[in-house]
C-alpha cells in the first residue's frame, strides 16, 4: 500500500460497490446482434442514430465513418441519487474543460448510463442513455443502489448493436462520478492489433489472497488460477468496444453467480463487483496493462497518493481532513469530504467547494495522521480549483426538482 488505510466506501460507487444482476440481454449480445455490431463498427461506415425514445436514449450527432483508432467514447453510470448526481455534474464539467485542451478533440464522446425507471433532473445537461433497471425500488432507496450495473451496461451495448452511431471512440473509458478531469487521456491506435487498452491497479484488490483464492477459483468454474486475474475493476479502465461487448455478459453472470452466494458476498464484502469485473477479463482473455501511481496514466487518489504523475484525472474516492494538532485532530482547518454533499439541494445547485488554505504548513497532518506534503497540498488544491472551475459553468437546476 502506498499511502495510509484502505478506507471501506458507505455510499454506492462504481469500484466499491457489487451489482445484482441478471443477463438478460446476455444471449442477445453474444450472439447475432454482436457480430452485426463489431462488423459494422471495427470494419464499415455507420449510419446515422436515430432517436431511441423507448429506453430514453438521448440522440447523438451522426458519425459517417469508423472513428479514428485514437479516439475516446467516455462513460459513467448512475441511478440518478443526488448523491451520484452531485458529483456526475462536476465530473461532465471537468471533461468539457480538458476537451478544450490540446489533445482534447480526441474525446469524441461521452454518455451517463442511468439505471432508473424514469428519467432525472440531469437528462438535459449530460447525454444520458437511460437503461430499464432491474430494481425499480432503487429508484428512491435500497441496499445496493447500484444493483443495476452491469445490465445496464448491457443494454447500452445492445442498444449500440441495433444503432453503431451511439459509440463515438474506438475506445471505451470507463469511469466513475467521483472523478475529475485535469488533462486529456491519450490513446494508442485501436487499429493496431498490438496496441492494448489499459486499466487501474487497485492494491486492496487480491485475488490469490488465502481468503479469495478458492472462491476465484468457484466464481471461474476453475477455468483461470486466481493469480491469472487482475488487480483491477470496472473503472478506469480503456478498453476497445468490441472487448467490452464481449466482456459485459461475463461480467452480469459472474456477478448473479456471487449475489446468490452468501459467503462469496461476506468475503468479497463492497468490492465484489470489482472481482466480477476481473473474473470476467480473465475468463475472456482480455489482456489489458494495468498501471500503478504515478505511472497510472488514468487516475490518482489524493490523499492516498501524493502527486498527479502521469494520471490524467483524480479520484477522490476519499475525504482529506487537514488538522494541525495530531495529538488531539480536533483543530480540523479543511475539510474535503465527498459524503457532506449528499443532498437534491445541492445536486440541483451545487456550491463552490472550500479551497485549501492558500499556503502550505509543515506539519499538518490528514485524519489518518499521516503529513501533508507540500506534493499533497499541491494536488489537493489543483483538485479542488478544477472541481471550482467546473461548478461556475453548472446552471441551477433547483426548478427541475422532482
């Protein structure tokens, strides 16, 4: 580990939370309908999107040919709680700024899958496809409010089947609400064979841990040793579409399979979804390179790590608490923590966020007691004056409150 405890995460995201999920699409993705798609997409011009009103799709600008082996089709998932809206909203606005830098024509895309049974207050401000969800009642409240992931994936990929134009990148980047965009992510060349897509290593991930080795094994049907599956999840990852369609209906069923495993769901605990999604890599020979801080070309993690290195976006999965007095840590001077933003309010219309102090002090320390670098303090407040920067672009949306 790099930088102080793993910290579990209470509220739903895409990297700590698992998914129930059913492959009901999965038949049909496999099957015809894939073929038709990895044709139409990786060999002949596409036609122009239609309109998908039925599933809420909203509709996308015409594509004429393939597109360019380095470009990027972005994409998050939400159930539009206000808690993942929140952040959605910064998240899209940070992207719209690095799309304006150099490098940035090579975002091409961007979509919100929202797993929900009727469209939210955001359908306008970010192209959002919505996919029927599994479980209505999360809607408003339940135990895993993200229980509709991998489906919905599904049904974005089978709705691309029928409608290529959907996909505007050669490559897929999957992605979480809670990240912030500081500089445009490069990519290789699809089109080359030997070029490959590449993923975030995650060091609390294990799988040939004494604890999760025999269930990797159960979850894989003993098709791939545990130490044959990656470190990784579902986000960040850059991955071509044709493997990300051949990967989901794998993803779905490994998740089903532990849902219905009360000791896999004990032992895998909230990042089980996690190792579905790497079971599933395995289990289709996906082979992508996965990175580590600072060489992660995807993200960093303030405060676990201390500097940006070569990540083109942060995720702040977790709080930083700066206090000035680590006997006691009851002088807290900043406080950044995603949790306090969890409201319609402030969803709807969301507040600057406080800067750091504008200097930095020796001898800080964060909540875990560990010290606030300079290196630290530089990242963190990049951060947050991104995150800022973001915000004065978002309109208010407090009339759209349902």
């Amino acid at each position: 580990m790099r930088r102080g405890a793993v910290r579990q995460e209470p509220v739903a995201t895409w990297h700590k939370i698992g998914a129930v999920a059913v492959g009901l699409l999965a038949g049909y993705v496999i099957g015809g309908a894939l073929m038709e798609t990895t044709d139409m997409f990786m060999s002949t011009p596409v036609s122009a999107p239609v309109t998908l009103g039925g599933n809420g799709a909203t509709t996308q600008s015409a594509a004429s040919t393939k597109p360019a082996g380095d470009t990027i089709h972005s994409m998050i998932t939400s159930s539009g709680s206000p808690y993942q809206n929140f952040q959605g909203r910064i998240m899209y606005g940070t992207y719209k700024i690095v799309q304006r830098m150099p490098g940035g024509e090579k975002l091409t895309g961007f979509t919100r899958i929202l797993h929900r049974t009727k469209p939210d207050e955001l359908m306008d401000e970010i192209p959002t496809f919505r996919a029927n969800p599994l479980h209505p009642q999360c809607d408003e409240w339940c135990d895993f409010p993200v229980a509709d992931r991998p489906n919905a994936v599904a049904q974005w990929i089978a709705a691309a089947a029928t409608n290529p134009g959907m996909i505007k990148g050669a490559w897929v980047l999957l992605l979480e609400c809670d990240y912030v965009w500081m500089k445009p992510v490069a990519a290789p060349d699809a089109y080359d064979a030997k070029m490959t897509g590449f993923q975030f290593m995650f060091d609390y991930i294990m799988p040939d841990h004494p604890d999760a080795a025999p269930l990797m094994t159960k979850l894989s049907d003993g098709r791939v040793p545990p130490e044959a599956i990656p470190r990784s999840g579902p986000a960040p990852v850059m991955i071509r579409y044709t493997d990300l369609a051949g990967v989901v209906p794998e993803w779905e069923r490994v998740t089903a399979k532990i849902e219905a495993d009360p000791v896999a769901v004990k032992v895998l605990d909230w990042v089980r979804e996690m190792y579905a999604w790497d079971i599933a890599l395995a289990l289709r020979n996906v082979t992508l390179v996965t990175e580590s801080p600072p060489k992660s070309r995807l993200i960093a993690q303030p405060p676990h790590d201390l500097v940006m290195g070569e990540a083109a976006m942060c995720h702040y999965t977790w709080g930083a608490l700066y206090y000035d007095d680590p006997p006691t840590k009851k002088h807290e001077i900043w406080r950044w923590e995603k949790r306090d933003y969890t409201s319609r309010e402030v969803a709807l219309k969301v507040p600057m966020l406080p800067m750091p102090p504008k200097e930095w002090k020796d001898g800080w320390v964060i909540q875990d007691g560990l010290p606030v670098t300079r290196e630290l303090h530089q990242t963190l407040t990049a951060m947050i004056g991104r995150m800022n920067e973001a915000i004065v672009t978002l309109p208010d949306l407090s009339h759209k409150a349902v």
